[in-house]
C-alpha cells in the first residue's frame, strides 16, 4: 500500500512535493527545437481550454485577480519554457509547436496543460488544449511522424493527491485542431530503475542556484549505483530506495586528483550534498533530488543528455 509505505516519511514527502510543484517552471530553460523567435510569440500568446475564457500570457505568464480583496490567491498560468517541441502535425508544410503550461490559484493543486500552438507564418494560434490532472510529473515528450508521445506520472488507484506513483505513456494526433487520444497506457510504477538509461547534467545545487557551466558534473544511475564526474574527479556511490521516489546514495568514494579551487569548491559541494539525498521527482523531463539543508527542503536539478527517452 502506497501510504503505508510513505507513512514513516509523510510529512517530509510532502513537503518535497510541494516545493517540487513550487518549481515546476522553474530552472535554467533549455527549449527543445523551438527556436527565440517562435519562443517570443509562444510567451505572449492567448490560451484557451484553461479557464471559461482564454488567457493571454506577458512574458510567460497571466495573473488574473485576487479571489478576496487584498488577498494573495489568485489565478495564475506560466509557460513552462524547459520542455517543448514542435514539428509538422497537420502536413500542411508549417510547424505546430506543443508547449506545456502550469495553473494554480494559490492552493495545493497545480494544473498541468498540454497546449498545441500553429504557425502559419508568422500568424501564431493556439488551436488546441488538454488537461492532464493535478500534480503530475512530465518525464519526457517526444514528436514522431506527427503523433506525440508523452511519458509522465499520475495518481495510481491508492495514491494521494501530493504523491503520485504510476507512470504513464499517452500518444496524441492533432486531428481537425484537436488532440485526438490515440493510446493511453499505464506503464507501472515509479522506482529507482526510472533513473537509469540517462547521463544527467547538474543545472542547479538549489533553487536558482545555478552550477558553473564550465564544471562538469553528472550522474549515471545503474541499478544499484551511480557513477560520474563530480567536476574535477570520477566518484561512485551505492544507492537504494524501499519506496516510491525514496533514494539513499553513499557513502560517496572517488579518484583524489587535485583541480582548480573554484572547481573544487563546486565538487565538494556536490558530493556533501549527494548523501544528503533523500528523495527524486521529474520535472518537465528534468531530474530532482531533494534533500535538507539547514532544516529546509532543497533540491538538485538535472537535465538529461540529448539520447534521453523515457522508459
């Protein structure tokens, strides 16, 4: 049972899910085969298939008014600019870009929208959107010989809302200006074996904390461990998980090379915080590890190396 399994770690899960939620748009963007131009047009475009009537995005984002006079809550939809791809869906010699878009109104939900954007020229429409549910994690989304295939993680029959566990792949046509469902299936549950097949970056040590592009870190998972260059030397670390995104890594061990300081700096810092790690998620095809830091919930942020595919 999925909540007997977390009930000894609950409280803490939840709150890594929350700050995973909180960051979904977050990081450095890395857009995928949407070039600036079009990027420019997609974050200040109008939505429709969110609310009862389309929203209209400035610099990525629409904030509708507060609920109560003065008060904080209030509609908001963000263009998440780290995961996008776009192709000919139609055949009819012009690109369509599919683009992701998060909605919340300041409570514990976040929305997750799948939106199909057309370009005929330089007239950008978008003609087509589908909510994909509360809470769920995107692991990957591809376009091939126009039909989408999307990898993400939903609520399984025993989930909570916060935590959910099973992994899905849904395949999508854009038939008539419309995200016609082509396969919907459920490809088991989340575990430690989702983070393999995959050389993973590091982008960030915390929330806009953005790690040295000079230094090489990264992470490789195979079954058991993980291995990679940790900026100046090569380390390995066993790693286990009794549970759904539960991951313990360490002892950390390595090769004892001498580097520059600055980059020595950032190696110590990561192999101090990798035993720290308790937790992982995916955020828009990007990695998550959560940990603690001075009694707070933090996380790395990783993307995946160019020969990602969701397993």
């Amino acid at each position: 049972n999925f909540n007997m399994l977390f009930s000894s770690n609950f409280i803490r899960y939840v709150s890594f899910v929350v700050l995973l939620a909180s960051l979904l748009v977050s990081g450095c963007a890395s857009v995928q085969h949407v070039n600036e131009t079009s990027l420019s047009y997609l974050k200040n475009l109008s939505y429709q298939g969110i609310y009862a009537n389309p929203v209209t995005l400035k610099d990525g984002v629409y904030e509708g008014q507060a609920f109560v006079t003065g008060g904080d809550s209030r509609p908001r939809v963000q263009l998440v600019e780290q995961l996008m791809v776009s192709g000919d869906m139609t055949d009819d010699g012009f690109d369509e870009a599919a683009v992701f878009l998060t909605e919340s109104a300041g409570g514990s939900g976040s929305f997750t929208y799948l939106a199909i954007v057309s370009n005929s020229g330089s007239n950008y429409q978008n003609i087509a959107t589908r909510n994909l549910g509360d809470r769920v994690q995107v692991r990957a989304l591809q376009l091939a010989e126009g039909t989408l295939i999307l990898d993400f993680i939903t609520a399984g029959p025993d989930d909570a809302m916060c935590c959910p566990s099973m992994k899905m792949r849904t395949t999508y046509r854009l038939v008539d200006n419309r995200l016609q469902l082509i396969s919907d299936k459920q490809i088991g549950p989340v575990g430690l074996q989702d983070l393999e097949g995959v050389k993973w970056s590091l982008v960030e040590f915390a929330q806009n904390e953005a790690v040295p592009a000079e230094v090489p870190v990264d992470a490789v998972f195979e079954k058991n461990r993980v291995v990679g260059s940790s900026g100046c030397n090569r380390y390995f670390a066993g790693i286990k998980g009794s549970s759904p995104y539960q991951i313990k890594i360490g002892p950390v061990a390595g090769t004892r090379m001498m580097c520059p300081a600055a980059i020595m700096q950032v190696e110590d810092r990561y192999l101090a915080t990798l035993e720290k790690v308790g937790q992982f998620g995916f955020s828009f095809g990007r990695l998550m590890l959560g940990y603690k830091e001075n009694g707070k919930d933090q996380r790395m942020l990783f993307k995946p190396g160019p020969d990602m595919a969701a397993q």
